[in-house]
C-alpha cells in the first residue's frame, strides 16, 4: 500500500494533471482535496486532449475511483458540464464519489467574485472570477451551503432564501448589482442534485477503508504551493491549501497515513495573475517560453508570466510539504536555448537572501541572482531514458535536485504520458 500526495512547488500550472494520470495508471483511488474549478489540467493520451477542472485526472482509467474531498468547493453546474464532456469524448464516470460535506458555489458566489476584483482596480488579486475566493469565506463564517444540503430539498430552500436575502443586501447597496431570485436558484440547483446525488458518499470514511484494506492512493489538489492561503505570497494567493497539510482536512485522513510527497516542478517559472515575480522574463526568452510551452491558462486562457528556474522558492516548497522526491517536467521548452540560467537567491537593499522572504513588500523589491548553464540545444522530446539525455540536460536537473534538496523521481519532455521518464515507481 502507498499513498503519495502530488503537489505544486510553484505558482501552479506544473504538470500536476498529467503526472498524476501517469502514475494514476497504478492508483485504486485519485482524490482531490482542495479548490475548485479555479484551476484546470491538461491530459493527452496518445493525440486527444482533454482538459479538467473538477474531476481528478484519474477519471481516464476504468478501474480507478475518484473522489471530490470535502476541501473542494463544488459548482454543480460546471461539474455536470465535465460529466458531459467526458461522455462526449468517450470516457464512462462510473467510479466517481462527492463529500457530502464538500460546499457549494452559488450564483451570489460568482457576482461577488467578480464585483470584488472590479472594485480593487489595479490592487487586483487576478482571480478567476468563478467564486472560489466568496464561497470559502462563507464556509469559514459558517454561512456555506454543502452539497448535503442539496440534498435535503427543504433544507436547502431555507438557507438559500437566507442566504440570498443577505447576499442582496450586498450586491444591491455596495456594488450596485441587480437583485437575485432567491426561488430560480432553489429550481436551477435542486436540478443539479437529481444528476449528482448518485455521487455523494462520506468520502473521509470511503478513503480511510480503501487505505486500510492496502489500497494505493494518489491525493491531488490544484495551484501550488505559492499559491497556499497561509504559505504563499499574500494577499496574492488562492483560499485554501493547496500544500500537503491541506490532505488531511481536505480528505479526512491523518497525516500518518501519508507515505509520499511529490513535488511538481516545471524547468522554468511560470504564474498566473498578479503578485511579486523575483524571476520573471518580459522580454525575448520570456516570450519564447510563452510560445515553446504554450503557457496559456487552462481555466481561463490568460498568458502566462514566464521566467528561469526559482530554485529558492522550490526549496521553500521543499521545506513546508516536506517533498520526498521531485517531478521535472517541460525540460523540453528549453532545448533550443544555448544558455539556461537558475536563481539561486535575492538580492534585497544590498543583502543577499537564500531563504524565500514571506513579506510581499520584501518579496517585490528582490532582485534575482542566478547561475548560468550551458545550454544541450537537442531534441530531448523523444528520449525514453534518463541516461540518453544530453550531459548539459542532466547537469541543469542535477543542479535543481541540489539547489532544492530533493532527488527526482520523474521527468517529462513533452505533454503526452509516452514523453515521460520514471526513474523510482511511487505507487
């Protein structure tokens, strides 16, 4: 039995999808644990694409079980959608299962979002817009809505009418909005809950069985570790934890029965909205990054920021999920560069920093520091095995495993599950 989490050492946007496909082949469960459709990932098998919000990626093998975890916020609409979309391309839901304590992202979820962001002008956060932020606000104030609740067709009417009634209050005199229909979302949503109630299970209960029957158990969550609500660079952040103390209360499970920590990093740096940036490229390479890595958001098709390897904020990352070994992937978008470069600390008012400074206002003033590698300027896309790469290849992985403390398990040099290396099987 193993159970290995799967996380995201940087601003997200890693590769976490498909290496958890990849290794989910050998999973009986694939659970989320945390955010919502806030995030996205891509999988390609063989020459189909497909993209996922919701769903664990683990949905693309017949004999595996997914889970929601009670961490995760749920927007039934767009959860239905999914299901559909998989159909479409020929996928069968069957082994699928909700938290019935996981909460519900309603329409006043998403205005608020969006009303919120508009009002904070160029303070922004740059969120997506889908009601993440509001929904778990809500959860925290003990005002959340569950998806236990959808159930209960008479529970959900009253807390729905009080929560429209508050909610009205707000959109109306603060920001102007038109009034909701507290009944057109009683209808909307109990519609939702005849097409997923087959889903909802005590999802805790279900995992810590399958853990203790010997089963293998991949734990995925979404964004990344400088994207945690309490460890990453805030206020820019999301509203949850996406490091590896977010398993236990996004699941239900102690953290003693958690044997891996996989670390998701991509060759270079790359995020998504705004916030402090120490090693972002604006100009040619950061362009060329952009391009070679399609680095366009899943969820919301916004640019990527591009920039060199942060080796200090990956060994931040090392440090707070205490990573046990770590995935490279895109090392292929810098084949064509004659010179790769890694931060290897800050320069702040004339002090060199090694450790990752949590203070934003800190954090914006910091200038990279970086070592220079030769560059391999070969095709590693269709190399198969570790010890075929180019020598400069191995260096530049070599130099990240030691910067950041950790040793690598995996490596990819391309989208699909075949442009893949394992060098230590974690399930």
């Amino acid at each position: 039995m193993t159970t290995t989490v799967v996380i995201g050492t940087q601003w997200g946007d890693e590769g976490k999808g498909k290496v958890t496909d990849l290794i989910a082949e050998e999973a009986d469960l694939v659970v989320r644990y945390q955010g919502g459709n806030n995030a996205g990932h891509t999988v390609v098998v063989e020459d189909t694409e497909y993209k996922l919000h919701l769903i664990p990626s683990g949905v693309l093998y017949d004999d595996t079980k997914c889970v929601i975890g009670n961490g995760v916020v749920v927007d039934p609409k767009v959860l239905i959608e999914e299901l559909n979309y998989l159909a479409e391309k020929g996928v069968e839901v069957t082994n699928f299962y909700i938290s019935s304590k996981a909460h519900l992202i309603m329409p006043y979820h998403r205005m608020l979002d969006k009303a919120e962001e508009i009002r904070k002008g160029n303070d922004k956060i740059g969120t997506t817009g889908k009601g993440i932020g509001p929904v778990y606000r809500d959860k925290i104030g003990r005002l959340g809505i569950r998806v236990e609740d959808l159930l209960d067709e008479d529970r959900f009417a009253t807390k729905v009418n009080e929560a429209v009634e508050l909610k009205n209050l707000v959109l109306n005199n603060v920001y102007g909005l038109d009034t909701l229909d507290a009944e057109e979302i009683i209808a909307e949503y109990l519609d939702y809950a005849k097409q997923i109630k087959g889903f909802v299970t005590d999802t805790s209960l279900l995992v810590n069985q399958e853990i203790e029957a010997g089963k293998n158990v991949l734990f995925e969550g979404a964004q990344g570790t400088l994207l945690d609500i309490d460890h990453g660079t805030y206020p820019y952040v999301t509203s949850s934890n996406p490091t590896a103390g977010g398993v236990c209360n996004g699941v239900g499970v102690g953290p003693t029965k958690i044997n891996n920590i996989l670390g998701i990093v991509k060759a270079y740096t790359t995020r998504v909205g705004e916030g402090p940036f120490p090693a972002e490229l604006t100009e040619e390479i950061g362009e060329h990054l952009r391009d070679k890595g399609h680095e366009f958001g899943t969820t919301t098709g916004r640019p990527r920021r591009c920039g060199w390897f942060d080796a200090v904020i990956v060994k931040y990352a090392a440090r707070v999920n205490g990573l046990t070994s770590l995935a490279v992937t895109k090392l292929d978008v810098l084949d064509e560069l004659e010179e790769v470069k890694i931060c290897t600390g800050y320069k702040y008012q004339g002090e060199l920093l090694t450790e990752f400074p949590t203070n934003e206002e800190i954090l914006k003033e910091c200038k990279p520091v970086y070592e220079t590698l030769s560059g391999w300027q070969e095709d590693t896309s269709q190399i198969k095995e570790y010890d075929k790469l180019p020598q400069n290849a191995k260096k530049y992985i070599d130099r990240i495993c030691e910067l950041t403390g950790v040793e690598l398990s995996i490596l990819s040099v391309g989208p699909k599950r075949s442009e893949t290396m394992i060098l230590d099987q974690l399930v």
